[in-house]
C-alpha cells in the first residue's frame, strides 16, 4: 500500500515518538516511570487511501507520540469495508525505498505487482513480504470477487546495513497454533514455539492472534523487544488496559509475557508487533525512507525521472497510470518537542 497524502509531512522517526525533520532533536522517550501504566494507548487517524472513491484507513505509526515499535515504522488498518461502497482499493505503482512492507488480510483478496515481476494474490492469513531496499515499485488492487476487504498494511524500516539492499519479496503461509484461550499465525519472528521461516533484518516478531470470548491468554515474549497490540476486532485489554478497534497498546520492553482478556462474547483479534528498539533515527516522507532530507529529496527526483532505482510495475490495469510524488515541503521543518 502506499501513502496517498498529497501534502505529506517530512517526519523523522527514532525510538520513542515522531519529530518533524530538521536539525538536532530532542532525546528518546523514556521508558514509562514504574508508578505510570505500562502500556502507552495509540489511536489512529482517519486517512483516505485513493481509489475511485477513496477508501479510507486508520493510521496508528507513526504519530506524534511513537513513530516506532521495533522497527515497525508504519501500520494501516482498514475494514471491513464493503467494496460495492468503498470501491475497494486500488493504488497505482509508487515506489519505496528503505522499508520493507507487509500486506496481511483479513477478508477479501488483493493483486500485487511489481519491479521485481512478482504478481502475486494477497490473501487472509498469509504473509506477503515485498523488500524494498535501493528501491522498488509496486501496485495493489482488491480482486474483482472481493466483496468485503478487510486488513493491514504494515511498513518495516531497514537498517542502514541493509537499507540498500536489492528487491525482493516473500510469501509465507504460517500454521494456526493453538494456544489456551486462543489462536496465533505467527509470520515473523518466534511465538508460542512456533519460528516463522522468513528472515527479517532486524529483530521483530509480526503475529495474529485470535482471544477466544471471555478468555485470558498469556504469552511468552522476549523481554528485549518491544510491543504493540494492535486491535482489530473486540474488546481487548492489555495487561488490564482496555483497547478499542484499530487502537495500539504500546508496551516498553522488560516483561518476558503479554496477558491479553477478551472480555467480550464474540472472538477478538488482534496484530502482535514486537522488536527490538530501533537504534537508528529514520526519515520517512511519503513511500520513502532514508537517513536525511537529502535521501529523500534524491529518491523523489529519481522516481519523477522514471529512474531504473525503482523500475516499471509490468501488467497494472487499474485506474490511472504511476503515482507522482507529492510536492516537497518547502523548508526543512522544525523537530517537534518530545511531549
Ligand atoms: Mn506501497
């Protein structure tokens, strides 16, 4: 998926919450006071994503108050959306650089192409892992037998080790692992014993997890990551903090188990996001990802010159042609005062 804001915000990321980008910047957030709640509420923001009639998704990375949970730097929820209404979704090829994105649907089905020549169907409950390193382009169009299209676009930031490196893309299908009290699909990282085969750059953890109704579940994680539990169906609480729908509790790194209650009638589910803090600062503007204003001034120009950085998408039949990048600010901004 892509960011389909015509005016976006140059926004520097680091552990902690977002800066706009500019000079200096003030130092990570602190990890929660142990007198304060361990889990820091996120609540996303409507955007519209495009599309003939502009389906619209909730945003919870970044903002202000956290632009990363390992090195999780972006996350869309939408749905269930009716696509006879929304029109479903249709995003024309845009480039990346610098990120990884994951596509993981609930309901409904999405065609992915790109400069790789993948074509590939995105489907409910299965991981679809595009890197986009140097760069990449890439399209998304809900099938036209998707009726309700339901999900998460997920981006990962790349390490300036291997923020250059060469495209590609993974599919996994992971197994329903039971749990007492639930399910987890686990696609990245390791979960109740189960180990996703795809590598990631960093380390993360990337799971479904499914609360049976009125259950408790309680699981294991690794207490030098970070996590997020991102609401996509019930009434949830973590660790005693009520979330709702499209909500992220946030939980500082430290505690070796995350205790999840739905106290609803209905199963829950959630997206569990974990990894290690990310020690580097980021710059994310539009679909690209780099270290300065200059990386990114360089990316833009390079995919309004129809550079071979990010290739051509073979075969997109939506809409309207390649996206164009946005305008750029005018001046550097100035970082935002952590609150
Ligand atoms: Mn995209």
């Amino acid at each position: 998926m892509s960011n389909l804001e015509t005016r976006p915000a140059e926004v520097r990321c680091q552990r902690g919450g977002e800066l706009e980008a500019g000079e200096g910047g003030p130092t990570p957030a602190a990890v929660a006071a142990p007198e304060r709640p361990a889990v820091q509420v996120l609540t996303s923001r409507e955007v519209p994503l495009g599309g003939p009639r502009a389906m619209r998704v909730h945003r919870t990375l970044p903002q202000r108050q956290r632009s990363l949970i390992g090195a999780w730097c972006f996350a869309d929820h939408y749905g269930p959306d009716d696509v006879s209404v929304t029109g479903g979704m249709d995003v024309p090829p845009h480039p990346h650089t610098g990120l990884q994105t994951v596509s993981w649907l609930f309901s409904g089905e999405i065609e992915h192409r790109d400069s790789l020549g993948t074509v590939a169907r995105v489907r409910p409950g299965e991981l679809n892992l595009m890197t986009a390193g140097h760069g990449i382009c890439h399209s998304e169009v809900s099938t036209s037998d998707t009726t309700v299209l339901h999900g998460a676009q997920l981006w990962v930031a790349l390490p300036e080790s291997d923020r250059d490196t060469a495209r590609d893309f993974a599919h996994y299908e992971p197994p329903a692992v039971p749990l007492d009290g639930g399910v987890a699909r686990v696609f990245l990282g390791d979960l109740a014993g189960h180990s996703s085969p795809v590598p990631t750059f960093t380390p993360l953890l990337g799971a479904e997890l499914t609360v049976d109704p009125g259950a408790e579940l309680r699981v294991e994680v690794d207490p030098g990551f970070e996590h997020g539990v991102l609401v996509d169906t019930g009434a949830v609480t973590l660790e005693g903090v009520s979330l709702t729908r499209t909500q992220i509790g946030y939980h500082p790194p430290g505690t070796s188990r995350l205790q999840l209650r739905n106290a609803g009638a209905d199963p829950a589910r959630v997206l569990l996001l974990g990894g290690e803090p990310f020690p580097e600062q980021i710059i994310m503007w539009w679909n690209l990802v780099g270290r300065s204003h200059e990386d990114i001034v360089t990316a833009r120009r390079e995919w309004e010159d129809h550079s071979e950085r990010f290739g051509e998408v073979p075969g997109y039949v939506g809409h309207t042609g390649r996206l164009p990048a946005p305008p750029l600010p005018n001046a550097r901004l100035r970082p935002r005062v952590q609150p």
